[in-house]
C-alpha cells in the first residue's frame, strides 16, 4: 500500500471496516422481487445484486447469496415479479428483507397489497408504480477461478408484462426520476433516491 494508493485481493481479506466492493459497484437498483410458492405462499425479498441485461426480448437477473425462498419458489413455479423500490416504499421494501421462515408472507411482514399479475401467478406490489412480470429462463450456480460453486445462483428471467403508472409516462416517455426510484449503497444501510436534478445528457458519438 502507497499512501495515496490501497490495494487488495478480496480472496486474502480487505482489511478494511466494510468490504467496500458494493459501494464501489454501487448505486445497484434494487431487485424487489415477488413470488409465489408452489403451496401458493406470497414472498417478498430485496436483492441488489440485480440488473438488466438485454433488451430484445427484456432479461433481467439477480444473485441469490444461498438457497433463499425467492430462488426456492422460482425453482418450483418459474415466474416471479420484479417491483420498482420507490422512495416512499423505501421503509417497507426494508421490512421485506427480513430473514423470515418460508411460510411467512412477507407482503404482510412490509404492509403491502399483493395485485394480481396478468400472465404470471406470482402477485406485484400494488403500491409500486412500476413491475414486471417475468419467467424465469436460467438459474447459473456461480463459480470461482479453482472452479468450485461459490453458493450464489443468478436468476435470469425474461420480462414478460410491464405496469407503468400512466403519470409516469411524460407524452410517452418514461420519466425516471418522476417514479424516486431508490439504489443501494455500500455499507450496512446506504441508499441513494433519484431526483431530476441528476439528470444530465450525452449523445453517443458518431465514427468516423
Ligand atoms: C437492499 C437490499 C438488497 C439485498 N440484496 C441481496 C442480494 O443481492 N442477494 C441476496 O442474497 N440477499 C440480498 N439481500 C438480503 C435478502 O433480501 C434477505 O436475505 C431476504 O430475507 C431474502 O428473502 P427470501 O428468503 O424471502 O428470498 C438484500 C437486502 C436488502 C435490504
């Protein structure tokens, strides 16, 4: 380590009070991801280790640290939902992530209102002005570089019905900032909300 400089390999520890990994990598949108179990059992959970990966047709994915019950339910049924993490669900979407037992629905747990989807049995979040609704197309045991199972399977899943709340839709453009979306930090508990005052423009250059 150089003074203005710190180095290190995460296979031989940090060193430091917080892995700072996510915080780097970070804001991360937040997976909220609603499920069904195959008893019919409502699960709600958060997870950050999520994103979108492909436009045509819509893919997105998230990384279950461990057997969790949202994985175990997309393993029995193959569909979930992914709902929009806003500012005012800030505290609920919070009180979903709680480490309860599979029978306990966690709508419930975050006071929310479970709504109907139209093309999946796993239920939305009624109060999010945004979801998709998604079948689950791979789940991907990750490896390590000695090719051994790290214990974190990535879900990937196809969107294949999307809520907008019309007044998020400015003459037909979706209008980001309008929805707060709220990001994961690093840390124990930093997030980040969206505001319009983020916003800033670039066009892609044009070659040659
Ligand atoms: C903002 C946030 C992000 C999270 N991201 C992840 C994640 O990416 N992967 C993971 O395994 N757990 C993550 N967690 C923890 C899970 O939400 C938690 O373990 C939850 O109890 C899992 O619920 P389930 O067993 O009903 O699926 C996150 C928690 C919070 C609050």
């Amino acid at each position: 380590m150089t003074t203005d400089h710190y180095y290190y390999e995460p296979a031989r520890g940090h060193g430091l009070p917080h892995d700072p990994f996510n915080a780097i990598v970070g804001p991360r949108p937040i997976g909220w991801i609603s499920t069904r179990s195959g008893d019919g059992v409502l699960n709600l959970a958060p997870y950050s280790f999520f994103n979108a990966f492909c436009y045509t047709p819509p893919i997105i994915g998230f990384a279950s640290l461990g057997r969790k019950d949202t994985l175990r339910n997309i393993e029995e049924t193959g569909e979930f939902v992914w709902n929009l993490a806003t500012r005012p669900l800030a505290e609920a979407m919070n009180r979903s992530c709680a480490p309860a037992p599979p029978e306990v629905d966690e709508f419930v747990l975050a006071g929310l209102t479970p709504a109907t989807s139209r093309t999946v049995r796993a239920p939305r979040v009624a109060e999010t002005p945004v979801a998709f609704e998604c079948r689950m197309t791979q789940i991907v045991e990750l490896k390590n570089t000695a090719g051994g199972d790290v214990g974190v399977w990535l879900t990937l899943g196809e969107v294949v019905g999307v809520h907008i709340a019309t007044h998020l839709l400015k003459d037909g453009v979706y209008d980001t900032a309008a929805a707060s979306p709220i990001l994961r930090g690093g840390g124990p508990g930093d997030y980040f909300a969206i505001t319009g005052e983020q916003l800033f423009r670039m066009s892609r250059p044009r070659y040659p």
